[in-house]
C-alpha cells in the first residue's frame, strides 16, 4: 500500500490510519473516525507517538515510510528508536506487535500502570524494552525534547500525554478528540459547527465523569508552566488543534456545568400518549424562552442524547409503564447516566418525568427516584390514564415552563 503523511510542523508529521467506515464504537454512533499517530524526528533519534486499531499496519506504516522520504532519508529502511505508547486501549495500541516485530531495538515509553495492560493485550512483546516515565520524565531526541505527564484516569489509568517542547505541540492521546473522518487534518479546515459538535459529543460520551480530573489537570498543568507553551494540540481522534485554547476552553466550560438555555427532552411512548405529553412539556418550556432539544427513542440513540444534555440545564424524560415497570427502551439510557454521573460536571441539572399508564403505573416516580440517585435534581413526576384530556395536557405545559422558572436559579 502507499499512503502519504502530513508534515503538520518543523519535522513533526501525522502518519495514522482513516476509518472511513466505522459506523459504532466505544458506546455510540460515528460517521468513521482517524486513529492519529506521528512521528517525531531529531537529530539524533526518531519516535513515533501512538499507533493504530488492529489490522491498520498496512496504512501506518505506509505513512511512516513516506514520511522518511520526505525528510530526505532514502538511504534505506526507515528506522523508528522510540516509541511512544500514550494509553493501552486497543485503538491506539493495536499495531503496536507489528511495529515492534519492525523495530525490535525501538523501547517502548509508557506509564508503568501501561505496562501491565499491554503485555495483557499483546503478550508477544512482553519481552520488549519497556521505560517507564511520568510527571518531570523527558526524552532528548537530539536538538528535539518529548516531556512526559501523567494523566491518571484521562480517560484510563494508564494515559499519559506526551509534550514536543520545541514545537509546543501537546499529544494528549483521547483526551480533545472527536470521532471525526476527514482527509483534512487541521481544525480550521473544516466547518467549525461541526468540529465543535463533535468534540462536545466525545466530551458528553467520554469525559464526563471524569470533569472533576480535568480541571485538576488544567491546575496542574497551569501551575507546572505548561500551559502557554501549548501551541498545537494532536489528539488520538480527529482534527489537529491549532487553537488550542478553543478546546481547552471548551473543556474547562463542559467540566463546570457552563450550560444553555436549554431542555432536553426524552421519550419514548406506545399509543402516543406519552408522545403527546412530551410535546405538550416541550411547548411550555418554549413558551419561556428555553430552546427544546427532543429525542425519540424510537429512531434515537443514547450517545446523541448525552451530547445534548451536557450543554443543558434541565431534562425531561418520559416513557409509558408496561408490567409494572418504566417503558424498557428508557433501560439503555437510564444505565448509561449512571455510569456518566453529569453531577460531576458541578452542577445538578433540574429534571421531571412522566409518562402515561393503564393500569397501575409507576413508571414516572421510579425514574424519578433513579434521576436522583444518578445526579439530577428531580422536581416532579407525573403520569396520566391512558391519554392526556386537555386539563392533563394543560398540566404538561405548566410542568415544562416549571422546569424553566426552576433551571433560571442555576
């Protein structure tokens, strides 16, 4: 195969792999995503930053070798001396056997909590040179420095980033990504609406509960006098940042609760009368001034819903009662909030349910009480007979400008 790399500065180049076609990964949907690896080269020494997802050897290294030629080494095979592995999960480490069975000298750099993970994964290199580095930890690659950071649980145990000290280009592996699959690679080269979206969706998917652990880490960083000498940031998916500070400010607004003056509104429903009340809730929250962002569980997915929800104030989320229980569909998203815990973020976000019911009922209060024990502030509950007459529908509109009056005192 040949495939060309990107010189994206001063003898720093992106040789990773574009998966056009993924269509599903880590939990949520994606129209294809990049797995970015670079090469650094020094005088001395050449490092090659993170990798790919297994079965992309054929296009990295491809990559690699083009970007030997580019540097004018055409005098034989392209020799990599270091490689650095930024984090274990197996998007970023899968060529990794290869790469070592090409390199064989090349040590690998890494946290030592990586080290365990990796011979778990690939034990065909526990044998390799493994160098363990942290916090205060650099790599001189002759007239070129990588400065090394811990980055415990961002967004596993094992990350770290990597800094090019000369060029001020931070390689953060996950952390700034996007799932997005362009044959650009720069941030301003494609339409901002959709570079932002994307990184707010990996943020809402990904990040979440880690917020509290991103601000320690701005602290940290910021003390450390790093942060100014950030110029360029290379994260493991999608777009190069070259404003760095749009998505560290970005980060900093998710990882505080920064929100809009939105509600975002699920449902799902079987006769249409919990429809019907879920557009009725939507009305009176517009009826205020509060931008509606609806979600049908039907035709809708949970990744896309996290996503609207980080940037809101206030959810309402609804669904009939069936045996007894809350509709099942809601079951996904429900153990999905659990998991993301949104209170993280520093603020509890206001919340109501509802639904309609045959019978017994009881679907509205027991996603009432699950909503407060996931971090949302629920307000109320409410749930009608079979379909809303129009005092019910009247008492749907007021619970929506109700979820607004109580949003405005965030």
């Amino acid at each position: 195969m040949k495939a060309k790399a990107t010189k994206i500065a001063d003898r720093v180049y992106w040789i990773g792999v574009l998966d056009w076609d993924l269509r599903s990964y880590h939990g949520y949907t994606l129209d294809g995503t990049s797995y970015n690896a670079y090469l650094v080269f020094g005088d001395e020494k050449v490092a090659l930053i993170d990798n790919a997802y297994p079965g992309k050897t054929e296009e990295l290294m491809a990559r690699v070798d083009d970007a030997f030629q580019q540097e004018g080494k055409t005098d034989g095979e392209s020799k990599v001396d270091v490689i650095i592995q930024n984090h274990v999960e197996k998007d970023h480490s899968g060529v990794l056997v290869d790469i070592h069975r090409r390199y064989p000298e090349a040590p690998i750099y890494c946290t030592e909590i990586a080290v365990k993970g990796l011979k778990r994964h690939y034990p065909k290199i526990s044998e390799a040179e493994f160098i363990t580095v942290g916090t205060g930890d650099t790599l001189d690659l002759g007239g070129k420095t990588l400065a090394f950071l811990d980055a415990f649980l961002l967004h596993w145990p094992d990350s770290m980033f990597t800094l090019f000290l000369e060029e001020g280009i931070l390689f953060p592996n996950d952390a700034f990504g996007q799932h997005l699959c362009y044959s650009k690679r720069f941030d301003h080269e494609i339409p901002e609406h959709i570079l932002m979206d994307a990184t707010k969706k990996f943020y809402g998917n990904l990040i979440v509960p880690l917020s509290k652990l991103v601000l320690k880490k701005f602290e940290e960083v910021t003390e450390l006098g790093l942060l100014e000498q950030i110029k360029m940031i290379a994260p493991s998916h999608g777009q190069i940042w070259t404003d760095p500070m749009k998505v560290i400010g970005a980060y900093s607004d998710w990882a505080t609760g920064k929100c809009k003056d939105k509600v975002t509104i699920v449902y799902d429903t079987m006769h249409y009368s919990t429809q019907k009340m879920a557009h009725e809730i939507a009305e009176g929250v517009m009826a205020e001034g509060y931008e509606v962002e609806m979600f049908f569980l039907h035709e809708d997915e949970r990744s896309e819903i996290v996503k609207s929800i980080l940037d809101s104030k206030a959810i309402a989320i609804g669904v009939p009662t069936i045996n007894n229980e809350p509709y099942p569909s809601i079951g996904d998203l429900m153990y999905y909030l659990k998991g993301l815990s949104f209170e993280r973020t520093g603020i509890e976000r206001k919340a109501i349910t509802f639904g309609s019911m045959g019978g017994k009922g009881g679907a509205p209060e027991t996603l009432a009480k699950d909503l407060g024990e996931y971090g949302f502030d629920v307000l109320d509950n409410y749930e009608v007979y079979y379909v809303p007459d129009e005092e019910e529908n009247e008492s749907c509109f007021k619970l929506g400008q109700k979820l607004v009056e109580e949003a405005k005192k965030l």
